[in-house]
C-alpha cells in the first residue's frame, strides 16, 4: 500500500550547516507516528520541510504518491497538511476566534469554517467560553489548545504537531495527548514531535528516532519503548533529551 506521507532520503541545510542529513520515514493514514530525537537532531526542520517553510537540498516528499517538495507553502496546506508549530506562534492581541480564523485562510467555505470552529469549541471547551479573550492572556496548555484549534482550522487530512507538551504541566500533557488519540480515532492523521519521548512512544502506532540528522531506529511505539538503545539514549537515566 502506498504511504499518505513518504519522506524520503531527505536532506535540509541552512546555508552550510546541514541539519538533516537523511531523514526517511512513512505515514499510513489514521496512525499516529512519531518523530522523536534529542535537542537539535532535526526534527523541527524535518517538519518546516514537509509543510513547504523550508526547500531541501535534496529527498523526496510524497503525499500520495505525489511530489510536494517543491510546491509553496499553501498549496500544501490546502492539500490537507496542516501544522501547529513549536512554540504555537499564536497572535497574542488577538482573540481566539480570530486566531482560529487564520488557521482557515485557505478556504472560501463559511458554513464549513463554522462548523469546523465549532468542532474545535466541542473538543476544548474551555475555548469555546472564552472566545472573545485575548491569545496572550492564556495558560501554556490553553494556548496548546488553541494551536492546535487553529491548526484543525484547514480540516486537515494530516495534522502535524511540534512538541505540544513542551512547558506544559504532565496533567495537562495528558490532556493534550488523550485529545490526539481523540483525533485519529475520527479519521486524522497524526505526524507528531517530541522530546518526550515517553508519553510519544506510548501513544503512538508507530515512530522514528532521528538522531544527527539522521533516522536511525523505526518501530511500533510499544517495540521502541522496549528497544535499550531507546531507553538508554531518550527514557531512562542519563537521557540525553
Ligand atoms: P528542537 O527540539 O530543539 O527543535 P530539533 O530536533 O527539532 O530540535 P532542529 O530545530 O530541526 O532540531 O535543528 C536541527 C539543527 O539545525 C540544529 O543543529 C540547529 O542548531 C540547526 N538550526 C535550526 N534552525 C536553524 C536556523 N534557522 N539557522 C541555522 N541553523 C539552524
């Protein structure tokens, strides 16, 4: 079966420095798949590549079976490739609704932008009560939310998700990840990064270790939280992440 997202053999360089250096990995649709790696193995610049922020140097990204790697920003996004990035990179001065608005720049359909905004409010209420409220004056995880929200804006086919844990406290980590498995259980595909590698590995169907640039271990999230390459470089004592 051909994968929904084959990145293949793909190298990405900000001018001399390569920061990927031969990344390969597949998404089947409904999985949940993990890329997970230390601090700077390229897992960011993995994603900015797939969703067209960034040009490689060379590799392939399929989507489909159809090449995108050279396609602009948009174009990918209105295939149904959405992405919440690291740092959620919300308009603080604006309102949550207005946030969520940007997130469906692409489409001209208001009656499916509705519904899909009040599809976000089912799944984090707590949004939906405050839609008013200025972005900044929100929690870490409320604004994970709301990231998120903004991402499901585009009613993606693929959702890729940027360290959603990262400052958040573990209930609220929890929180988020219980709404991912949420989300692929109604049909979305999930790509998600993490340096926590625990709370990934347990939710995922399957995941990839990235480590220098390089994917360098793929298995089921349950095989992987197994492997004691895994545990000794990313769960247990001396973790490097
Ligand atoms: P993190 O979890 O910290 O984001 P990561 O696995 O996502 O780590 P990347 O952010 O993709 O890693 O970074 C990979 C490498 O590329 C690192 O060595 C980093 O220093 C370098 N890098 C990232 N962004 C830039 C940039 N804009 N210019 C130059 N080098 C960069």
């Amino acid at each position: 079966m051909m994968a929904f997202l084959s990145v293949r053999d793909l190298v990405v360089a900000y001018g001399a420095i390569q920061a990927v250096r031969g990344v390969s990995f597949d998404v089947e649709q409904g999985e949940i798949v993990s890329l997970i790696g230390s601090n700077g193995a390229g897992k960011t610049t993995t994603l900015r590549t797939v969703s067209g922020l960034l040009r490689p140097v060379s590799g392939e990204i399929l989507l489909n079976g159809e090449p995108i790697q050279k396609l602009p920003a948009h174009q990918i996004l209105s295939k149904g490739v959405a992405h919440s990035p690291e740092g959620r990179r919300l308009f603080a001065r604006m309102s949550v609704e207005e946030n969520l608005r940007l997130g469906a720049y692409t489409r001209k359909d208001e009656a499916g932008v509705l519904k899909d905004m009040q599809r976000v409010y089912d799944l984090f209420p707590v949004l939906g009560e405050r839609r008013g409220n200025k972005a900044g004056l929100f929690s870490g995880g409320e604004q994970q939310m709301l990231a998120i929200g903004r991402a499901l804006m585009s009613s993606p086919k693929l959702l890729m998700l940027d360290e959603p844990s990262m400052g958040l406290s573990p209930i609220m980590t929890q929180k988020i990840f219980d709404t991912v498995k949420e989300l692929r259980d109604a049909g979305t595909t999930v790509l998600l990064v993490e340096q926590n590698a625990l709370s990934a590995l347990a939710l995922s169907d399957k995941a990839y270790v990235i480590d220098l640039g390089r994917t360098t271990l793929s298995g089921t999230g349950r095989e992987l939280l197994a492997d004691p390459r895994v545990q000794e470089a990313y769960l247990g004592e001396g973790a490097s992440t």
